[in-house]
C-alpha cells in the first residue's frame, strides 16, 4: 500500500519538527501523540503512521467501497490528524483517529454519493493465496452479509472484529450508551449467522457427499 503522509503543514504551527532519541516503540500512542501535539514532532507523527496506516486504510477501504475513493479519503484523515492535534485533549489515541475516519468516511460519501457494487469491494487484510473453494465460497457470503447488515449494526461490528476495538471505545466513537455498542454488535452476528445458515447448509451437503 501506498503511503500517504499529510499532503500540507499547518499554516499556523509553522514546520514539523524532529525530536531526537526517542524510543517511539517503547512509547504508547498517547505520549507519542503529545510530542505531536506540543511541538509537532515529525519522528513521533510517522512513528504513529506506521502503527495505524493499515488499519485506518482498511477501514476506509470497507465504508468506501474503491481504492481511490480510500485513498482520498485516508489521505484527508492523515492530513486532519495532524492539523487538528491541539483538538485532542486525551482519552484513547485510536479511538479520536477512528472518529476522524468515520466523520471523513460519511463527509466524502455524502458529497460523492458513491453506488457500487458488493462485488467491487476489496478487502486487504487476508492472504487470500491458498483457500480452498469452500472457504472463497464463506468469505463472499460473509462480506456480502456484512455489507447488507444496517449501518447502525454493521458499523459496530467491524469497528469490534476489523479494527480490534474494545465496546468502550467503539461506544465513544459512535456517541452511544457501552451496553448498547454490546447489543448492537450482539444483534449483528445473530443476523450475520442468519444470513449465512444457508451457505453453510450447502457446504455441509457437499461434505457428505464427498464423503459416500
């Protein structure tokens, strides 16, 4: 994948510094984020790049549905993480970059008022080389589910089994109650499992076939 690093400086804050002799991998996002913050340290800003670009372009990857509509998008989140950065007054690092994913997500599909395809989208984060046709048969039914599942169920689910966030943090990020971040994930695989009881039967029947 590409990278993307923020496309201008912030015209106020003047030119990102270097800090010297930091240990970022030692360092946790917060305490790499206020070097950022404080005196817009280059070195710990990429050192936060490299831990996140991945998972903030996936997720791009999944609300947009193209690569290039991603890719605009990631780049707008990247740029905003660093010109905004006096606007992050603490609490969890991902969670306030994954806010700004989200908000850009739903900014860009607003304007572009982007239609495509399910089959159109592409999903970076499995090695897809060796699966066998039963599993390729299961990923699609899968993503073709998850895709079809409402916003207000499918946005949580993939913020908790995508991206690895814990239900207090997909909570603050989407403005809502830690019991009802629960249920809303709860609801989404009970309807995902719905959804997929027949693909699952179908490949049931093809193993004992195989097996007579």
């Amino acid at each position: 994948m590409k990278l993307f690093y923020p496309a201008r400086e912030p015209q106020a804050a003047g030119t990102m510094t270097v800090a010297k002799n930091h240990a970022a991998t030692e360092q946790t996002d917060e305490e790499l984020f206020a070097l950022v913050r404080e005196s817009a340290d280059e070195r710990a800003f990429r050192a936060l790049y490299r831990r996140y670009d991945k998972r903030v372009f996936a997720y791009c990857l999944r609300a947009m549905k193209t690569r290039e509509g991603a890719e605009d998008v990631f780049q707008s989140v990247m740029t905003l993480v660093f010109e905004k950065r006096a606007s992050f007054t603490g609490g969890s690092f991902a969670a306030w970059l994954f806010t700004i994913a989200r908000n850009q997500t739903l900014n860009h599909k607003q304007k572009q008022r982007i239609t495509t395809d399910i089959d159109d989208i592409s999903y970076t984060m499995h090695d897809e080389s060796d699966r066998t046709g039963e599993d390729v048969l299961l990923s699609d039914a899968l993503k073709k589910a998850i895709s079809s599942l409402p916003e207000e169920f499918r946005e949580p689910l993939e913020l908790k089994h995508f991206d690895g966030f814990q239900y207090e943090e997909i909570a603050d990020m989407l403005k809502i109650s830690l019991s009802l971040a629960k249920v809303r994930v709860f609801r989404a695989k009970k309807m995902l499992h719905e959804a997929l009881k027949p693909y699952l039967r179908e490949l049931q029947t093809e193993e004992e076939n195989d097996e007579v």
